[in-house]
C-alpha cells in the first residue's frame, strides 16, 4: 500500500509544537491534494493544514486536543484506491512512534506514553557529566524553557522520553504533584556547550477567585501565546524610542492615487503599504534594524520579510509575513497585506505564511491607541508600532519665518529594538530617517 505521512507542520522559527483543535475529516474520507483536513492552533498560528497527496484519510494517529512536537506524525493518508483501512485510533504504530519521538522527545503522542512521569524528582545519581546525565539535561528548548522558568535543575528529573530524557509532560506531572523544587545549580557547575547561567527565579504570583467571579481556562491558543511574548520578553533587552511622524504629504497622495488605485485592484489604499514600502528603504540603510542574534554573532539579513501584526476576532494576535517586500511595488505591498490579512482571520494560513519575518509592524492606531511598546519577536532585533493617524493643530514657520498654527494629520510612531545590538543613537537614526523619508515621499513613483 502507499500511504503518505501528514505531518505537524511548524508555523514558525520558535515553535517547537502544535494542538490538533479539530479534524475537518473522519477515516475513510476521500480527500484532495492542498484540501484542509484538520485544525491547529499555536503560539503564532490558528490555521487549517492541508492534505499533503489526494487519497482517502486512512488513519487519525493523534486526537483533537492533544499537542504534539512538530514534525510528528498526525494522521496517514492511502493514496491507492480501494486499499483497506486502518481503524481510527489514537495509538500510532511503533514506526510512528519512533519518528515522533526522535522528531520532538518532548512532545510524544498521549498514547504513546505508557507510564505517567514520576511525581517526585528522585533520580539515579549519576556522575557529573556521565552519559545518562547528559541525555537527562538534553532536552528541547521547550522543555528548558520552562525549566528555567520554575528554576527546576532538569537533571535531578527522571524522564519518561528516550534515553530518559525529560518531557514536557514529565515537567507538568512533577511540577501537578507540589514536590520540593529541584533547584538550578550555581553557574559554572552545568557542564557542556550550552550551559547558561543561574538566574533568580520567583514562582509567578497566583490570585484566588472570590465569590461572585467567572473562571475561565485560558484557550490553547492564549497560554501559547503567553508562553511566546513572556519568551521573547525574556531574551530581548527591550527599549522603546517614540516619534511623532507628520503623515500630510502621505495622506495627500494617498488622495491623489486612491481613485486609480481602488478601480485596478478593487480595494482601499490605506497608509500602511506607504508605511511598508518607505520601511523596506529605510531598512538597507540600517542593517541592524533587519538583524538577527545567534549566541555572540549578529546575522545580517539581505532578504526584507516584513510582520503584519492582525488582531483575530473575539480574540488572539497572529503574525502573516510579506515575503520580499523589496522586490513588490505599492501596489503588490498592498495586495498582500489584504491577502495575509483576510486569510489570517479565516483560517487559511499556510506553514509557510508565518514564517521567516526580519522585522515587524503592529497597527494599534486602527483601534485608536496613540500609541505602544510592543513585544520584539523572537529572531529579530525590531518591531514599528503605529499609532492613530489623525489631524491635529501644529505650529510651522511660514517663508517669511513667521509661526503660524496649521492642521496637519500626524500620528505617534514608536520603535522597540533589542538592546544587546541595537543601541539607541542606531534605533533613533532609523526612526529619523523613516520620518524624513515618509514626509517627503515623491508625488510619483511608489
């Protein structure tokens, strides 16, 4: 029989797993090659995940609600017709099993796992630097995340994962049973490449409902979220730098095209693709603003994938990127932050939608905030925060140096950059240079 894998894709850099929310087809279904087939939700993505070959679904491996590493095998598909078909089960065959496994150690399928972890943090002593210790603290950046997180030494932990390695699931089972926290050692005593010195880590503060209040489990998609921003937070040394950004020459423009513009492409001309456009510039002239961090070196990236931050509705933030944004004209930026716009909130994301951004924008402004100090995303060094643009009473000088009050339509611009790399005469540089160049865009030409 051929059968073909349908894997949990990575909808992102920094995603290191996903949940099935719902499967769009039962076993047996017919489906189509690029069909949406089942649902997933992640830090960054709520989206449909198409067939990867037509065929029938000849068998569901994980189940709706269960998070899984990337990579794992979700589901198999028969591609020759007639072929008999495995029984839905949660359980994956031992193959599927071992894939997973060497794919994610720290995110197997439910059924895979045979025994629950242990609820104490006895572990086999074991030498320091012994191979068992080595494999125990060779975890997945998740699973050491959160270690850090809750100051647990991932050592002094017996794992259920291959070789003993230490799970995800393991972290939650101890951390459910309230046994003595197994503290991170000092720094220096942590052998290997990727040693990282101890931190002074505080258990998160808990709040008790009173009487009278709703309780609501937070969504799959926000505690993804939180854990995401509280990353990002953690590894960026944020500071924010603020501009007021006259946007008159811009609006002006923006009139002057808006009539042409609309009748070729059928949809509005907003500000933002002026604003993508005059950043993409700006950002060959600023390396650094279009950087990345690897450990001590800085990578400079030579491709301009720009975030679009898109609020979904009732809740949720995704990030869609505009790939090569230096090779599209005003009108190719504008289609497609539509395009990522409108498939972001309708769940039609691909993999690929999602990844790869060199530098971010976020929009506040359209629900009228002035402005913000936005979160940088993990694997760059930068995001731009609009603020509303709105008409407001400026003082000028005249030709004749005389002051006068003129309206004119501004708005608020901030920048947060990563200050390990970025220092604030570069982060102010650039905003200089985007103001300047916004303000004094060509009639023509864009």
């Amino acid at each position: 029989m051929a059968r073909v894998d349908v894997i949990m894709p990575q909808m992102g850099e920094s995603i290191a797993e996903g949940t099935v929310s719902r499967w769009l087809k039962k076993v047996g279904d017919d489906v189509k090659r690029d069909e949406p087939i089942f649902e997933i939700s992640t830090d960054k993505v709520d989206a449909e995940i198409p067939a990867p070959s037509a065929g029938v679904l000849a068998e569901i491996i994980i189940q709706e609600g269960t998070t899984v590493g990337i990579n794992t095998v979700v589901a198999r598909i028969e591609t020759e017709k007639g072929a008999a078909l495995t029984a839905s089960v949660a359980t994956p065959a031992p193959v599927a099993v071992a894939v997973a496994a060497v794919a994610a150690p720290d995110a197997r399928p439910a059924a895979s796992i045979a025994a629950s972890a242990p609820r104490t943090p006895a572990a086999p002593s074991a030498p320091n630097g012994s191979f068992e210790e080595r494999v125990r603290t060779k975890s997945s950046p998740l699973v050491r995340r959160i270690a850090a997180d809750k100051g647990i030494a991932i050592a002094a932990l017996t794992g259920t994962g291959i070789a003993g390695r230490v799970t995800k699931r393991d972290l939650e089972h101890f951390l459910e049973s309230g046994a003595p926290m197994p503290q991170v050692a000092p720094a220096g005593m942590i052998s290997g490449a990727h040693a990282m010195p101890a931190m002074e880590l505080s258990a998160s503060p808990t709040a008790t409902a009173w009487p009278g209040d709703v309780v609501e489990p937070m969504s799959k998609l926000r505690r993804l979220t939180s854990d995401h921003m509280a990353q990002a937070r953690r590894v960026a040394a944020h500071v924010t730098t603020f501009f007021e950004f006259d946007f008159t020459r811009v609006a002006r423009v923006r009139t002057a095209l808006r009539g042409e513009f609309e009748a070729q492409n059928g949809q509005k001309l907003t500000f933002l693709p002026f604003i993508i456009q005059a950043t993409v510039q700006v950002l060959k002239r600023h390396p650094l603003m279009n950087a990345a961090v690897n450990g001590t070196e800085i990578i400079h990236r030579k491709r301009y994938n720009i975030g679009l931050a898109v609020a979904l509705e009732p809740s949720g933030l995704i990030v869609p990127v505009i790939k090569h944004a230096e090779d599209l004209s005003l009108s190719g930026i504008a289609k497609a932050a539509v395009d990522l716009a409108s498939r972001a909130r309708s769940k039609k994301l691909g993999p690929a939608d999602a990844q790869d951004a060199t530098f971010t924008i976020t929009n506040p402004g359209t629900f009228g905030s002035l402005t913000g100090t936005p979160i940088i995303p993990v694997g760059t060094t930068a995001i731009l925060c609009l603020g509303a643009i709105e008409k407001r009473p400026k003082v000028i000088t005249g030709p004749d140096g005389e002051d006068t009050i003129a309206i004119r339509t501004c708005a608020y611009v901030s920048l947060s950059f990563d200050h390990r790399v970025v220092d604030g005469a570069d982060a102010d540089r650039f905003m200089s240079d985007l103001k300047r160049t916004l303000e004094t865009i060509p009639e023509r030409g864009w």
